[in-house]
C-alpha cells in the first residue's frame, strides 16, 4: 500500500500521498560533466523529474560538484559503491544517494554517513537485488531474502537517527519482483522505489517493466518508478510516461489511437502514428491515425481528430466533419493545427506560417524578447555564401580552379548545406583529401562574414526598445565565429545581454541545454510569464522556454534552413516574414486594458 513516510528530495516529495515520481539514471563517463550535465538536462526535459549519476571515486566528487551547479534545482541522486567515503564527501551536492549496503563495514560507517546526509538535507535510498542478496544459498523465498537484506540496513540507519529513508527490492524476474514488493508493501512504512531491474532491451524490457510497474501502481504500491532499459536512458522516460497515463496517474498526453493495417491501407499508419504520436507528446487530444475508409471515421468517432486514408492521400476528420481533403504531409500538419487544445483549434507549428497571436498570448504583456540569430535576425545563407566563396579561393590557390564557388553553390542548392565539400571535390574531379577537406572547412567557418540583418529587423528592434523592453541574444555555434558575425550585423546596441552558448564561463552548452537561457533569465530582470523566445530551430530553441512558461515564436523565413521542419510544439506562434513578426511582438508588448477596473 501507499507509504505513510514522505521523504523529501530536492524539490521533490516521494511517498505519503504524492505524485508517483518517474527516475532515470545517465550513462555517462562520470568523470565527463559535460557528457553528463547535458545527459541530465535532456533527461529532465523529456519528463524525468530525478535524475541519478553515478559516483565511483573521489574525482567523479569534484565533477558531481560542478555538474550539480550546472543543473541548478534539479533533484540529483549520486549512485555509490565500495567506498562510504565516496558517499561523505558527495552528500552535500546531491539530493538523495543510492547508496550499496555492502558498501559499509559497521555500526560506525552507518553513523558517520547518517550523520552527513542528516548535516546536509540528504536523502537515502537502501535497496537489494536478486543478483546481489547476502546468502544465495538460503532456502527462504527470494521475496522473502530481499526485504530481510534492506530491514537490516533501515535499523541501522534508524538506529543512527535517520529516517530520510527510501527503499527498493528488485529482481530480474518479473514475478519475483512482484513478491517482492508486494511484501516490502506491508513491511516498509518507508517509500517504495519500484522497477525491474536489468529488464532487458528497449522492446523486451519496456514490456516485461510495463507488466511490473502496471501491476504494482494499479494495487496502489510504488511512489517512484524506474524504467530500466539497456541503451540510451532517455528511452526510458517515454515508456515510464505512458505507464502513468495508462493508469491515470499522469495527465493523458500524446495518445494516439491506430488501426492495425491491412491489405486496403492507403497511407503507411504506422509510420504517421509514429511521427504524430512524436510530434505532439503532452497533447491532451485523442488522435486517430487509420489506413482507409473501413476503419475510418467510423472507428475514430471516438478521437478529436483523426487522419483516414484515402485514394487521393488523406482525410482529416474533427469528430464527424471532414475538415482537409489532401497530400498527406499536409494532412499531418492539419493534424498538428489543434495541438495542445483539445479542441483543434491552436498555433501550433502545424497552424501555418503566419499565424496570429494564440489565446493563451492574449492579455499578457511582455517586458523581455530573446532572440536566436542564425535565420532569425539574419539569413544564415548570407555567411554560408561567403564561406563557401572562401573555400572557392583555397581550391584557386591550390590548383588554379575557378570554378570552386560555382561548384560549391550548386552542391549546395542540390544537397543543402551537408557534405558540401566531399561532394564538390568529387564533381570536379579533385582527390579528397582529409587535409584539403580541413582547409576548406577552416576557410568556410573563419572567413570575415559580410551579413547584414533581415530588412525591418533594426526597425523592429528600436520599436522593442522604444517600449522598454529588454532585449537578449541566445546563438549556438563556435563562440568565435558566432562573435564575429554578431558583430558585423551592428545590432548589439539594442541588446541587453548576449549569451554565446559555446562559451558560458568558459563551457560549452549548446542548446537545448538550459544554462544559456538561465544566463539570459538571469540578466533581464523579469518574470518568466514576461519573457518571449524567437527562434528558428524547433528541436533547439523552444524546449526549455517552453518548460519555463516563456511564450515562443517560431520565424519560418524563406530562406531558412530549419522553415519546413516538422513540429508539434502547442505553443509556437510561426511567423513567415519580419512584418508578422513585429505584428505578434507589438501585441504582445501592448499594455492590455482589464475590464475589471471598470
């Protein structure tokens, strides 16, 4: 049953009545902060809310340091073995340690590291593991064996004084685990950190855990789960969220409905399932996707939306009514229009370049916009010809070519802006080279750019500032490079705060990372509900705003590079010109009247 202890880890409650709370662990080189912070980071905004790192040594103590000042509040778990030393030093930069009984000797080892997690506001985690019980020979149930190997340990530490305690009992098989916790339930009146351990691949093991945790949570045990998968932990949060939406126990987000396919589909179903099921992850709609006039709309009746199949590409249907007839793509993105509203009507990325200022906009005034450059401020295409004309001279004066920047502009008109080199060296005939390759690429990225700004941008931002609204710069890219182009644009007197993300006080965050907006947040002096993000790049610049409650506004130019990528995000406004642009940032830093005041 639930626990009647609540425990407290960071910003986080487990236990006594809260939330179910989804984990995960990197897996990174602990010595490595930034593999790790940025691992974390991606973690946290896929929707894990406590994230475990491991800690081995005394040096991973000193990167366990600077990885939590990098992650800010996020509640951070320290795995430790081998040495409770390890544990007493690391105790006060982390939240909770997940700490092996093993590790400790005696009486005095367990007071010692008591005493530091207690010094310090820490919580312990004591958990056992079929793979690692004290007496393999022992003829009691495994069950049994587990919650015998932890109750030892939690007297122990009750016997120093503390009760910050969760606890685990794992095993390999999924019907031993449910013994076992099914018995730790009853035994325990600490909070129950549930899993299965060493589940297996991302296909076996999201089931075997789905059969676990589903059969655990729905009898009301467990507080906190980890889906542990072999590979890439981020895809574990997917399978945790969709284990605690089956159960109510999350928001129903992101549920798309899908027909099994069969001779008559007209579209690839799981392919589209797939991508819009990606697409839109924290969508409160039921989206149906179905392969052809049989199964839809008759089976979707019951979905907000659904896409059918059709001889001439696809339909999209709200309810009953057919609102797109069409190429499929483009039904998708009619899909994607309602995103975030359970109604099908929103600005999402799927709404269509131009798009006014969104409802949830309305009647909000903001006092600070962050802007990223590339295909924001400027058309990127601007300094790629310019070092694309560099490389041109290198092959000049190399091997008397004229024709290199010729070359290099049709490659890149034909294939976009990838392997640009490999493949113009090869129309021309000319052996690739690693060496030759560096040059070219030295030349492209360290030409002085001439770029100018998109026109009306400068218009646009005196407007901002004439309104007082404060004005901050957040790019990606080689600090280097990225400087020097900022610097031929003339447009850092508007600005309040430039971040460059490949250089915060000497490291680099690329975003998504959250520190260049924190940076950015940090120098502009107003509330997050005040701040406004537009960028161009949606995997990258709208992430983290997003999660911070900014409002976002995608710019999807012409000529940028990132105008047709597909994106479900609910809250974008898109943009397609510099005019829209200032119409939605002059709206929303209009002073709205209140009929209350009347």
């Amino acid at each position: 049953m639930a626990s009647l202890r609540q425990v407290k880890v960071g910003k986080i409650m487990i236990g006594g009545g809260a939330p179910v709370v989804l984990q995960s662990m990197t897996n990174t080189d602990p010595l490595d902060a930034d593999a790790t912070t940025n691992q974390a980071l991606k973690l946290a905004h896929a929707g894990c809310e406590i994230v475990r790192i491991t800690v081995p040594n005394m040096d991973a103590v000193a990167v366990t340091r600077e990885v939590r000042r990098r992650l800010g509040d996020l509640p951070l778990v320290a795995d430790v073995h081998f040495d409770h030393k390890v544990a007493l030093a690391v105790a006060p930069y982390v939240d909770k340690i997940r700490l092996n009984p093993g590790t400790l000797r005696g009486q005095v080892e367990v007071s010692e590291v008591a005493k530091a997690l207690l010094d310090h506001g820490t919580a312990l985690r004591i958990g056992s593991n079929s793979g690692s019980l004290p007496n393999p020979k022992d003829p009691d149930p495994i069950a049994k064996q587990l919650c015998d190997a932890v109750e030892v340990w939690v007297k122990r530490f009750e016997d120093a004084g503390f009760f910050d305690i969760v606890v685990s009992v794992k095993a390999t098989s999924p019907v031993m685990t449910l013994q076992a916790n099914h018995m730790a339930s009853k035994r325990f009146e600490y909070p129950l950190h549930i899993g299965l351990t060493e589940a297996g691949t991302v296909s076996s093991g999201s089931v075997r855990s789905a059969a676990v945790l589903g059969a655990l949570l729905a009898q009301k045990i467990g507080d906190t789960i980890r889906v542990s998968l072999a590979g890439d932990p981020l895809a574990e949060i997917p399978v945790g969220l969709n284990i605690l939406r089956s159960l109510g126990l999350r928001p129903e987000g992101g549920r798309v409905i899908a027909c099994p396919t069969c001779g008559r589909s007209r579209i690839d179903v799981a392919k589209y399932a797939k991508l819009i099921e990606e697409a839109f992850p924290d969508d409160p709609r039921v989206i149906a996707v179905m392969g052809c006039e049989v199964n839809g709309p008759g089976e979707a009746k019951m979905a907000d939306v659904a896409l059918v199949g059709s001889v001439d590409g696809a339909v999209v249907y709200r309810g009953s009514k057919a609102v797109f007839r069409g190429a499929v793509e483009e039904a998708v993105r009619m899909v994607g229009a309602g995103a975030g509203t359970g109604t099908g009507a929103g600005t999402g990325a799927g709404a269509g370049a131009g798009a006014g200022v969104g409802s949830e906009m309305s009647g909000l005034v903001v006092k600070a916009v962050c802007f990223d450059m590339d295909d924001t401020l400027y058309p990127e295409s601007e300094f790629v010809l310019g070092g694309l004309a560099a490389a041109g001279a290198v092959l000049d004066a190399r091997f008397g070519r004229k024709d290199g920047f010729e070359t290099f502009c049709k490659v890149h008109d034909e294939h976009g802006p990838w392997r640009i080199f490999d493949l113009g060296l090869a129309e021309m005939g000319i052996l690739v080279e690693p060496d030759l390759i560096a040059a070219l690429v030295q030349a492209f990225r360290y030409h002085l750019p001439n770029v100018r700004p998109f026109p009306d941008i400068p218009e646009l931002l005196q407007s901002l500032k004439n309104r007082d609204v404060k004005l901050a710069l957040i790019t990606d890219g080689d600090p280097k490079i990225q400087r020097a182009k900022w610097s031929a644009l003339g447009l850092d007197h508007f600005f309040d705060v430039a971040v460059f993300t490949g250089d915060i006080n000497g490291q680099p965050f690329p975003k998504p990372a959250f520190e260049p907006f924190k940076v950015a947040f940090a120098n502009l002096g107003v509330d997050h509900s005040q701040i406004a993000m537009v960028g161009d790049n949606p995997a990258k610049d709208f992430p983290v705003p997003e999660s911070l409650g900014w409002h976002t506004i995608r710019t999807a130019f012409a000529q940028g590079y990132h105008r047709d990528a597909f994106d479900g995000r609910k809250k974008q406004t898109t943009v397609n010109s510099v005019q829209k642009l200032k119409d939605v940032l002059m709206a929303l830093t209009t002073p709205q009247d209140n009929p209350a005041k009347h």
